[in-house]
C-alpha cells in the first residue's frame, strides 16, 4: 500500500503548501477538512501520520474548530502547525493563551533542540516564520520543549514517546529555512514513509484504472485553453485511442496561434478530434454586449448551444471526463475548508447538455505542478504544459468593452509580444499568469511625424501561489520597457502601455 500523510486543514491559507512539499518529497499527502474526519476512519484509511495545519482561530474561543480528540490516542504519529500546536497542548492540558508579548510576525530568530527527532541535522539557531497571537503559556504534560524564539517560550514541543510534536512557526512556507527538513524529518524518521509517490507510476497506473473502468466504452472531453484539459486528454489517449472524442471550441478569443497549437499537439495520437470553428457565431452573439457579466454569460452560454449540438451529433456517449484537479476538489467543498468556491469559473452546465452516464476526472488527486509533470510524462509538448492558467472566455474579457474581431486581433499581437519578453528574462520573482489587456481608453500618440489616436495596451502579471490572493510581479523595468517599446511600434492601433500595479485583493488577476 502506498505511504501518505493526511493534513487536516483547521483554515489556514498555507494547508495546500504543506500537501505540495509532502508530495515534493515524493510521499502521498491529502487535505481534509478537521469537521468530520474521526479517529477510526483514518486508522481504516491507514494513514502514517497526520498534520493539523493552522488556522486563524483561538483554541478557546466559541465554535473554533476541533477535531475528535481520539485523533490524538491512534498512536499514529502528529505534528501540530500554529493552531494545530495550539490544539495539541489544549487537547494534552497544556496553556494556550494570548502571549505575554502580544503578536508575533514574520521572520524571527528560533533556538530548536538538535537532539530532537524532529530537527535532526538541522543547527541549533536558525530562522522561521511566525504568525500568531496565542501561544503555548504551559507545556502539557509529558510534553517537552524543542524550540523556542525571543517572544515565544514553547514554540516546539515534543512527546516523543506518543510521537505527538507541535511547531507554532509554519514549516510550509519558503521564508521558514529548514521547513523542508522539518517536514522530511517528521515523514520519513518518525512516520516511517518511504518514497512511493512519483508522477511515472501514477500515469501508469491511471492508464490501467481508466482501462478497466471504461472497458470498451465510448469518452467524450472537452479541450480548453488551459493546461488541464489537455494533459486529461493525453492521459485518456494513452489509455483508451479512439475511444476518446476530444471536442475543441475555438470561439476565436484564443491566444496567438494557440488553436494550431493544440491540434498539432493531438494529431500524432489515435483519437477523434473535434475541432470546432465557432468564431463567427460567439462574436454574432457577442455584438453590443459590453457589461463583462454579459459577456461571460454570453460566452458560457453559446458555448453550451454548441456542445448540444456537437452532443447531439455525437450521440450517447458512456463518460464524460473533466479535468478537474486537486484544488478544484477541496475548493469544491470535497476536501479542505479553508477557501472559497469561484462559481463563475466554470464554463458550467456542460453536463446537463451531453448524455451521458458518468463523469470521470483522472487527475482529481492531482496539484497544477503534478498536471505539468504528466503532461510532460505523456509526451505533450512544453507550450501546452507549461501554459499559463487561462480563463474558459479567453480573450473576451480582456477586451474592456465590446469585444469584435479588430479589437481581439490587437490584442493576440500585444499579449504575444509582452509574453515574449517576459519568457526570454531572468526574473526574480516568477510570473505565474501574465497577458495583456485591450483597455477602452484612446490617446494620443505620434508615429514619425503624423498624431494618432490610438488603443492603450494594460499589461498584467502576477505572482500568486494559488490565484486567490495575488501579488503584481515587479517585473524588471528592461522587460516593461521592451514591451512598452515594441507593442505601440508593431501592433497596429496601439498608441500606448501602462503596467498594472494592483494585487489581488483588492483587484482581481483579470480586469473583467
Ligand atoms: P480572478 O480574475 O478571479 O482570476 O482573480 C483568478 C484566476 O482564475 C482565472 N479565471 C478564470 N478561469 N474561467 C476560468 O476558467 C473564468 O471565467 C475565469 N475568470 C478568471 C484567472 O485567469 C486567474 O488565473
């Protein structure tokens, strides 16, 4: 059976983090919410070990989150993050209150105990990340003490004989020096995992389980512009050939070249692909309609009108696969608790409009990172991997305004030059989604000696980790000056370039 590690997510906006790292360390992690997760179903599921994640609660205060304390009595070894320290203690008699000192944030200087198990080959004086109010006032019993900082006494605490740790710092996160070893030290040294999560062996045996499931049954997907659907189609190709129909809308909002792009990336494999010009009738039913909520309806709705018509042509089909990932699952409300469902999202209703019998979702375990790393497994070209995610209305609500032929061919060309630029420099910060944006503001310009009147081109790009919050990327300036220069020279219509300088909140990634 494989090794895995279960994270029970208490609310904190890092608990994706820790999966990541336990899965970067090659060893299965999965996140699920404390309500509802009891001492016996994880000792059936055969967990080897059991994060509780932070949280923004206090232990003590009315409705904060707990989970059965029996947890604690499987013998299965835990380790407690900020509120999952917190809780420990609380659940073991120990102290939790406001610190004497008041908060404690960011990054701090932390004395930790090398003999303990849980810092093996880490010194003895380092840094971590720090974000709290409460901390541990009194050790619990048989508890004893592994780490400590200037402001908070028992930052790490160790029964090691129950295997039960708790950390007030956060391991998962970049600024915290050894979270790595921390983690690697817990899931292999005290959990007793050994390696068994690699991204080769999942794809084998997801050829075999998607073979045996669907038998000689016929699957239907539908492409989009993004990275998942198309590594779920490589995955479905690989395992069952033609018994997959692959059904690509191009409602002529895509990106340069991008329609091309993902046909020559299918033709070499023995599927049915469905490649379905649709530009004239999305931009008939896009005529006039300014109001971005419109729009997305607009968009999402025709798209529905051609699924039926492509589902009727069709016929019944026996599965209906989606490329749903892991963060859509616990977003979804399957898995964690910390984050909020983004309804508009989805192109929706899909379902309802395809007959079919069941749904099918082949990397519903899986996080963006593993995706790539199929995709690549597969043999899909890197352009498709290693693609920026990218909204199901495409370009249409990168246009501020009506959206129209004219307007989306500048746009391809200014959005195509900016993504040059910014693939070919060394950043220091990564870019996770960058494109331009058709803004409805016109000024003035001058090109040799005639005034024009002309479009300006808004460039964005973020540096998120899961595109809920968001910072603006501070792009090096010989980058904004490269695009800056060369959109208002190359592409015609466009007499100026602003970069956008707002992170999410308050702004969204996209302006529309
Ligand atoms: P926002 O604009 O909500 O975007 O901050 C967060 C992330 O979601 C993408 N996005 C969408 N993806 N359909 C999608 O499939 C949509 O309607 C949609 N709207 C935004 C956006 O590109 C960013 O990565």
């Amino acid at each position: 059976m494989q090794d895995k590690i279960l994270v029970l997510d208490f609310g904190s906006q890092y608990n994706f983090l820790i999966c990541r790292r336990i899965r970067d360390q090659h060893v299965f992690a999965e996140l699920k919410s404390y309500a509802g997760v009891t001492a016996e179903q994880i000792k059936a599921e055969g967990y080897k070990g059991i994060i509780f994640s932070g949280g923004p609660n206090s232990v003590y205060a009315e409705g904060a989150p707990k989970c059965d304390p029996e947890i604690l009595k499987l013998g299965i070894p835990v380790l407690g993050l900020c509120y999952g320290h917190q809780l420990i203690s609380f659940y073991n008699g120990g102290v939790v209150a406001p610190a004497n000192s008041g908060s404690e944030f960011g990054r701090v200087d932390v004395k930790t105990d090398p003999e303990s198990p849980l810092m093996k080959d880490i010194p003895a004086d380092w840094h971590c990340f720090m974000s709290h109010t409460d901390a541990v006032m009194q050790l619990p019993e048989g508890f004893k003490k592994i780490a400590s900082t200037a402001m908070t006494e028992n930052a790490g605490i160790a029964n090691d004989e129950k295997k039960i740790y708790g950390l007030q710092f956060h391991i998962e996160v970049a600024h915290t020096e050894y979270g790595n070893q921390i983690l690697h030290n817990f899931v292999f040294n005290i959990c007793g995992c050994k390696e068994s999560w690699f991204i080769d062996d999942y794809c084998k045996q997801s050829i075999e389980s998607i073979r045996a499931k669907v038998g000689d049954g016929k699957v239907l997907l539908a492409l989009s512009g993004g990275v998942d659907s198309p590594v779920c189609a490589a995955l479905l190709a690989e395992a069952i050939g033609n018994q997959l129909t692959c059904v690509f809308v191009d409602h002529g909002m895509m990106r340069k070249n991008e329609p091309q792009e993902v046909e020559d990336a299918f033709k070499n494999w023995d599927i049915n692909f469905k490649h379905i010009k649709a530009e004239d009738r999305f931009l008939a039913r896009l005529k006039g309609v300014t109001d971005p909520e419109a729009k997305r309806k607009a968009i999402g709705e025709e798209f529905i009108r051609v699924f039926e018509e492509v589902g009727k042509e069709i016929g019944s089909v026996d599965y209906l696969a989606q490329g749903t990932i892991y963060p859509d699952v616990v977003e979804s409300g399957a898995g964690g608790n910390s984050v909020t469902i983004k309804s508009h999202h989805n192109v929706g209703g899909l379902p309802d409009y395809v007959d079919f019998k069941e749904i099918i979702e082949p990397l519903r375990m899986l996080f963006k990172d593993e995706v790539r790393a199929l995709g690549k497994e597969l043999g899909l070209p890197d352009y498709l991997v290693r693609r920026q995610p990218f909204p199901g209305p495409g370009l249409g609500i990168r246009v501020i305004g009506e959206v129209t032929k004219e307007k989306l061919d500048i746009l391809r060309d200014a959005d195509a030059i900016f993504r040059e630029e910014v693939d070919k420099a060394e950043l220091e910060q990564p870019a996770n989604q960058y494109f331009a944006v058709l803004t409805n503001t016109y000024s003035v310009g001058v090109i040799g000696d005639f005034r024009t009147y002309a479009a300006t081109i808004a460039l964005r790009s973020v540096t998120t980790d899961d595109f809920m919050t968001a910072d603006w990327t501070h792009l090096p300036y010989e980058v904004l000056a490269a695009a800056g220069s060369r959109i208002p020279n190359e592409v015609k219509g466009v007499a100026r370039v602003v970069y956008d300088i707002t992170s999410k909140p308050p702004a969204t990634v996209e302006w529309e």
